[in-house]
C-alpha cells in the first residue's frame, strides 16, 4: 500500500503499472495480485485508507464539539486542526488524482467525498444539532450548517491549491487568520443571541 500510493502520487494512475508497484515494494507482481485483483481496486483501497486515516482525528474532534461550553474557540481550533489536515501535500496530490480520474471512476470520487468531507459533516451535523438543543447555535438545519462551515474553512485555500498548483503546507499563521475569519462570520449567523439583545 505503502509502495502504490506513492507511485500512484509521483506517476499518476495512468503512469503506474502493478510492476512499478511490486518492484517498489520489493515483492512479486503475483503477491500484489494476491492482495488487490486489479490497479483499479488497489487504487480504491488507498483512497479509502487514506481519506479514513486522514478524517477519523477530525471526526473525533467533531463529535466532541457537541460538548462544548465555548463553540467559538472550539470551533477555531477544530478549523485549525481540519485546514491544516487537508493542506497536507500528500492529501492535496491525492486529491488532485482522484479528480483527474472522477470521469473514469466515479466511485472513487464518491469515495473520496464520503470518507472524507462527508464523514466530518455528517459528524459536525449531529454536535451542531446538540449543541442548538441546548442553546449554544441557532440553526434548524444542522447538515446545511455543517457545510457551510466546511466551506468557509476549506474553500479558499483548496481551490487556490487546486487551480494554482500549491504543493506547500500555508502558514500556520494565514491557516489562524483564515479559520478565525470564518468562524466569525459562522457565529454572527448561527450564534445564540446575547441576552440583552432585544434591549
């Protein structure tokens, strides 16, 4: 596995050969076809792995939030820790892979979706819908909700990374300033009103 997605990063899926996978794993092309019946599935089981690998911290992360007597820092440093986790250079190419191959298998880009930004959502849907139970958001869709902090988050610095090529992890001080900016704009709309509010 460990052979293959780098191969699949470096060359591309079109470029990488069950060979190059075998010769790079210091294996037999057979005990690659032991394991995984065609590129096709071996190419799956990375993008499963990787995107569940990359997702389970965050999910974590996600359902503690419905918990939290503070969202708004905890909604930061959960920002923080998502932006960061997506920006990595090897999720970014793998990303980018999954998108150049969505035409011939769009279940990978499904995949890719669900194991990934879709989890964390479904995730983020049910603490933010805790959390509106006892007062802390004001919201009636919790899925929409979710999403729209995903994308206030991850939006900006995934397209420029997509549509510019970017292979470098951001600053940690533009990923504060970022994640700050959004989860501000998130509270105005779905934070509790403050009690003197109608005075």
């Amino acid at each position: 596995m460990d052979a293959a997605t780098q191969a699949f990063l470096r060359d591309g899926y079109q470029g990488t050969s069950m060979d190059a996978v075998a010769a790079a794993a210091q294996v037999s092309k057979q005990t690659v076809y032991k394991h995984f019946l065609s590129k096709q599935q071996l190419f799956a089981e990375i993008v499963r792995a990787t995107t569940s690998q990359a997702a389970d911290p965050v999910g974590e992360d996600a359902r503690a939030l419905g918990d939290s007597h503070d969202v708004g820092a905890d909604l930061r440093d959960l920002g923080r820790r998502l932006l960061t986790l997506v920006m990595q250079p090897g999720i970014l190419r793998l990303r980018r892979l999954v998108i150049a191959e969505a035409g011939r298998f769009p279940d990978l880009g499904r995949t890719f979706m669900e194991q990934g930004t879709g989890r964390t959502g479904q995730v983020l849907a049910a603490a933010f819908e805790r959390l509106a139970a006892r007062g802390e958001l004001r919201l009636d869709d919790p899925a929409l909700a979710a999403a729209q902090f995903n994308w206030l988050v991850l939006a900006r610095p995934i397209n420029e990374a997509m549509l510019l090529g970017r292979h470098d992890t951001p600053d940690p001080a533009e990923i504060v300033r970022h994640v700050d900016d959004g989860v501000r704009m998130f509270m105005k709309a779905y934070g509790p009103v403050p009690p003197d509010a109608g005075a």
